[in-house]
C-alpha cells in the first residue's frame, strides 16, 4: 500500500512536471512571435510596416530603388484564408519581417478594391481593374520588380515583373523566396524550386535541420542564410 501510494504520487508529481515544461515551452515560442495583426474595415489586414503609398507605382519603386530596396506587391482580399494565413504565421516571425523591412518596399492591394492605381506605364486604373490588367486570380499573390525604373521600361506591370508566386508558402519557402528575388537568384535558377534545392543542400551539410512544412524557420538558421 505504502509503495503504491509513493508511485502514485511520484506519477502526479511527473505528469505535473511535463505539463509545466509544455506550457512553458508553449508560452517562451510565442513570446517570441509578433503581434497578431489587426483586420480593417475593409478586411484587409494591417502591418504597419507595408508602405503608405499614393499609388504611383513608378514613384514607389524609384523611391524604393533610393533607399537600396526593391518592391514587392502582395494582392489580397477579404476573408481569403491564406491571406490571414500569412498575416499569423509567417509575418509574426521575427526573422521574416525584419528581413523583409530591411530589403524590401511593400504595398499591399485589393484584388476587388476601389481605389485608383498608377500603372508603370501610366495607366490610371482601380485595383480591381489594375487586378484584371494584370491577371491576378488568386491571394494571396506576391509580385517582385526589378531594382531600377530603367528595368520596367515603361511597360505595364505585368510585363516589367521578375517574379510571382500565387498562393500561399509555408515560413521555410516564404522566407527563402524573397532571398531569392533579393539576391536575383532568378537570373541563374528561373525554377525557384531548383533553386531552393540548392539552399536545402547547403543547409543540410552544415548540419541544420529544417522541416519544410513547419510554421516556423529552422532553429539555429545561420545570420549568411
């Protein structure tokens, strides 16, 4: 009865333990995560980092291309699932957001939205118009321009873009796909995928392991990564 009682106890004791360190565990990740972001009146999530543009694209790229970064658009719209996706997972990520912030200007637009858009080759028209010029279908949808105006070329912009993903990627893709259009990886590895595959060998023979599919980038991730 005596030795019953002790394992008994000494169960509780060590279920206790494991609970604790699973919260504990829990609590110190997301502590380590962004804020949730905020939903506007439009549905559209909020960063308060994206661009505040006047919708010129021209004159945000040329802006973008003093500050030494390049331009990124990201189509979303209202109750998309993987536009929220996005929003919660990848861009509470520390690591993601400042390398964005630091490498690149982004202006977020409305697949189905009013509001009046300079093209790059100067047609004026509303997003959801702009949406249709472009052939925008899904979100979200991330579209990379080249470093410079004398790039676009004064064509429109789905004729000057160097890069787009439709859909949404998971943390590892996602944080690698604008290294890619930073590093203009795209030049010698069209396939982003193939190119990819290079980053995965490179991690793998320093000894970093990653999971594609997790909602988080490998732990340990190198600063040259």
């Amino acid at each position: 009865m005596l030795i019953e009682k002790f394992f008994k106890k000494y169960l509780l004791a060590a279920i206790f333990s494991l609970v604790s360190v699973t919260f504990s565990t829990n609590a110190w990740s997301d502590s380590h995560l962004l804020p949730v972001p905020l939903t506007g009146e439009d549905g559209m999530h909020e960063q308060a980092w994206f661009h505040e543009s006047f919708l010129d694209l021209s004159e945000d790229l040329t802006e973008a291309a003093s500050n030494g970064k390049r331009l990124v658009i990201i189509w979303e719209q209202r109750g998309c699932p993987y536009c929220k996706r996005m929003h919660e997972v990848n861009l509470r990520i520390p690591r993601i957001v400042n390398s964005i912030k630091d490498n690149f200007t982004v202006i977020q637009l409305n697949l189905w939205g009013d509001r009046e858009v300079t093209d790059f080759d100067g047609e004026v028209l509303k997003e959801k118009d702009l949406a249709n010029k472009w052939g925008v279908l899904f979100t979200p949808t991330l579209i990379f321009y080249p470093e410079n105006m004398e790039k676009v070329g004064g064509k429109a912009g789905k004729d000057s873009e160097v890069l787009r993903i439709p859909g949404y990627f998971k943390p590892f893709h996602f944080y690698f796909l604008f290294k890619y259009a930073r590093t203009n990886g795209y030049e010698q590895e069209p396939n982003f995928q193939r190119w990819l595959g290079g980053i995965g060998e490179k991690l793998s023979a320093a000894g970093i392991k990653y999971d594609l599919y997790a909602d988080e980038l490998p732990p340990g991730l190198p600063p040259e990564f």
